[in-house]
C-alpha cells in the first residue's frame, strides 16, 4: 500500500514538472521583431527540423527563446555567456563569435551572403547599369556597419567603404549621398525598404555564409545540430526549405542577367566547406 502511494506521488509529481526537466538540450535563440541579427523565420524552421530530425538519439529540447531588444554586440555578448542565450546565427568570420563561440560548420544560407544585391537612392540607376568591372566598381563607396564581418572584404578587395555605428543610421546616410550603394545579403530582401530602389545590373560576390555559432557552454548542441542538418540534407528538406522561404524572390532579383563582380575573401575561415558544392547555391543553376 505504501509502494503504491509512493508510486502514485511520483508519477503525480511528474504530470506537473515543466518540459524542461526532460529536455537533454535547452536551445536558447534571440527572438525579436525587427533585430538583423535575430533568428529569421527560415533560421527558426531550420533550428526546429535539425533538432526534430536528432530526438531519436539526442533525445528531447525546450526551445526559449530570448525576446528583448539588444544591439549586435551585446547579443553576441549573452551568446558567448550561454545563461540567457546560447545560439547565435552570424556571418562567418567576426571576431568575438570565432574566437569564443563553437562553429556549426555548415552554410545554413546555402552561401545567400556570398552574393550581394544592393540598395540605392531610385535616382541612380543609369549610373550603375554602366559599371562593367571590379575597376568600376572602386570608384565608388559602399555602405557597411562598423564591425561587419565583410566590411574588411571590400577593405581589402580596395574599395571604398563608409561605416556607420549601427544598422539603422546606413539608410538616412544613403538618402544624403554619404555613399553610393548598400550591398545587402539576398536574403534580406524579404523585407520592404522604402524609399529605396534595389540595383537592378550588379551582383557582387565573395565566398561567404551563415553559420550556427553556439555556446561554449553547450557542446553537445552544437554537435546535434551539426547532425540535425545534415540529415536534412540527405532526406532532401533542407533543399525544400530554402526554396519555400527564397525561391520565388531569388527569380524576382533576375540574378542570372546582372554583370557578377567577383571579390576575394581572405578572411574565410578554413572549416567552411566551400568544396561540398551541394550546400551551396549558385545562381547558374537556376531556372
């Protein structure tokens, strides 16, 4: 009798223990409205199809998310901590994430930063559809956030670049002529920008891409996502995703008719697998 009530107490206590006190890994993304440097919708399928695709044997997760307002740098900073936040998606190749954080070494991008379709004020177009070369191109400045891990690209590939201290002070700087053009990620143009027209005869390119930077705190995470996603890879999710989330913007862009301006990166760090070609999008394969 007392076996039983036992029994019943613990199986009572149980029925009321939040989930994560089962969960073996407790994902800790940011999550709010209006952050570049927050999960974007695509990043929050991904995360949840790696980590679904591994409870068979990494067993059950708790996802809690990190939903407050903070800048580049103090994000990167709770990430590094690992209490409040423990993953980080980012640009491969700044400074504070490679050196202090673990590397998912897989494009979760499939390499979108690589190419660079820009900004510019509407009024401007005649004077980019005449630029033809990577000589042209250094005539003029482009527009970058102090501390960007591609700022340095364009640095080095002797191109002139204005910084400004944070995101939102690049586009009243664009409307002022303080530079010429706002190289942006292909992915970012699911959002709207007004007052602006998109460049319609460049495409700049360096070998680039979006990683998975987790905490030091959390190994095994960074393992299981590392697995998580390369099972998406093999049962053809990951390839479907991408194309749910950025293929019709991806035709809208007309990438396969725009001059490509190929820039080196030096800074690439070696672990990214620039050699597994399927992980990677190339605009030549498109339709």
């Amino acid at each position: 009798m007392i076996d039983a009530l036992r029994l019943l107490i613990g199986l009572l206590m149980l029925a009321f223990m939040p989930p994560s006190a089962f969960a073996a890994d407790i994902v800790r993304p940011i999550e709010a409205e209006n952050l570049p440097w927050a999960m974007s919708g695509y990043e929050l399928a991904l995360l949840h199809g790696a980590l679904e695709r591994t409870r068979p044997d990494y067993g059950a997760y708790e996802v809690k998310p990190f939903t407050e307002n903070v800048s580049n740098a103090r994000a990167i900073q709770l990430a590094v901590g690992g209490d409040l936040v423990n993953l980080y998606p980012a640009g491969v190749g700044q400074a504070v994430p490679e050196r202090e954080m673990i590397p998912v070494p897989f494009p979760i991008d499939k390499g979108l930063l690589s190419y660079r379709v820009s900004l510019i004020n509407q009024r401007n177009q005649e004077r980019f559809s005449r630029i033809q070369s990577i000589e042209d191109l250094r005539h003029l400045r482009v527009g970058q956030g102090s501390g960007w891990a591609d700022t340095p690209i364009y640095e080095y590939n002797r191109i002139p670049v204005e910084t400004a201290p944070n995101f939102e002070s690049l586009f009243p700087m664009l409307l002022d002529g303080r530079f010429d053009l706002f190289p942006r990620g292909l992915s970012a143009y699911t959002q709207f920008f007004p007052d602006f027209a998109i460049e319609q005869h460049l495409l700049i390119h360096y070998p680039f891409c979006k990683v998975f930077y987790v905490s030091r705190s959390a190994p095994r995470l960074a393992t299981r996502l590392a697995a998580g996603l390369e099972r998406m890879v093999a049962d053809g999710s990951f390839d479907a995703l991408f194309t749910e989330h950025y293929g019709k913007l991806l035709v809208d862009l007309n990438l396969r008719q725009r001059v490509v301006i190929e820039l080196e990166n030096p800074f690439l760090p070696s672990w990214v697998p620039l050699n597994r070609k399927n992980l990677w999008f190339d605009p030549e394969q498109m339709p």
